[in-house]
C-alpha cells in the first residue's frame, strides 16, 4: 500500500512525497505497515525568509534553463534532500517554479552550484550526452505582463461619467 496524505488520503508516490517535502510548511503523513503517523515536520525545512530572498535575488523565481515566465510561488527546491539530511542553505538550494519542481523530482535532474551558480544537468532519457546547461534567472515581471495583457481592460473615467 502506497502511503498516503493524511489531508487527502490520495495515495502519492515516492516522487511527490519527496517534491513535497522539499519545501513546504508542515508534512504530517500517515506511512503504511503499521499506519502509524509519521510526522516529518521540521522547521528547517522551509527556506527561512533570508535565504528565499537570497535565492530570488539569484535566481529570480525559476532558475531552471529556458523558464522564463513562471506562474505562482516558487519553490525553494534542496538539491541534496532535505529527507536525505541535505543543508537548508544557498548552497543545496535552488529556486524553481511548480512545474520545474515536478520536472527535476519526476526526471531525476542534477542539479549543482558551481560558482555561485545552479547548473542543471538532464538525465539520459532527457539528453543522452546529459550535456550540463546553465541555469537561467526567470522574472515573474514576465508572467505578470502576459497576464495583464489578457485582463480586461477597466472603463474609461470619462466614459462612465457620460453614461
Ligand atoms: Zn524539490
Ligand atoms: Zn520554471
């Protein structure tokens, strides 16, 4: 039997169970065998406020290669495991927008901090020659112009008054 989200009980994955926990407030989660509740929480698994920033600042809200124009709050994603003892610290952090969260967990991406910045190297089944790409700098500034272009547009001042 999978585990499962207490919240949900949707049976997850490995793999989500790890995206999860990767960043995230509170992960109280029910394993199976005996179903007895395994808290994992731990506060320093979330980014403290200083590292987000610090990690913004570098990497803008998506450091994956080619994002340039990520929806919603990124992730503060530990490149060595917060589950496997990895450090909550710039170093083992990358940021990642949702969709390159469940990218890198679902392909197994490599991702390493050489020189102040991320690198990200595909898994075979991704390129064969697992080529490393540098990591970009995406601005949500981007999504958000893309997103106003598609609102409506507000009324006239002037127009209301003459109706
Ligand atoms: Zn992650
Ligand atoms: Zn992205």
């Amino acid at each position: 039997m999978p585990g499962t989200l207490a919240a949900t009980d949707q049976p997850i994955t490995a793999e989500n169970i790890r995206r999860i926990a990767c960043d995230c407030e509170v992960l109280p989660m029910v394993l199976d065998g005996d179903g007895l509740p395994l808290d994992v929480g731990r506060t320093k698994r979330t980014a403290p406020t200083h590292i987000r920033a610090a990690l913004l600042q570098r990497d803008g809200v998506c450091a994956f290669p080619g994002c340039d124009r990520p929806p919603g709050t990124p992730d503060a994603h530990h490149i060595v495991s917060w589950l496997d003892g990895g450090p909550t610290e710039l170093s083992n952090m990358v940021m990642l927008c949702g969709h390159h969260h469940r990218t890198v967990h679902a392909q197994r991406w490599e991702i390493a901090v050489r020189d102040g910045r991320p690198t990200f190297t595909p898994p075979s089944t991704v390129d064969l020659s697992r080529t490393p790409r540098p990591g970009g700098r995406a601005t949500p500034a981007q999504h958000r112009a893309l997103i106003e272009r598609q609102l409506p547009r507000p009324r006239d001042p002037v127009d209301a008054l003459a109706n």
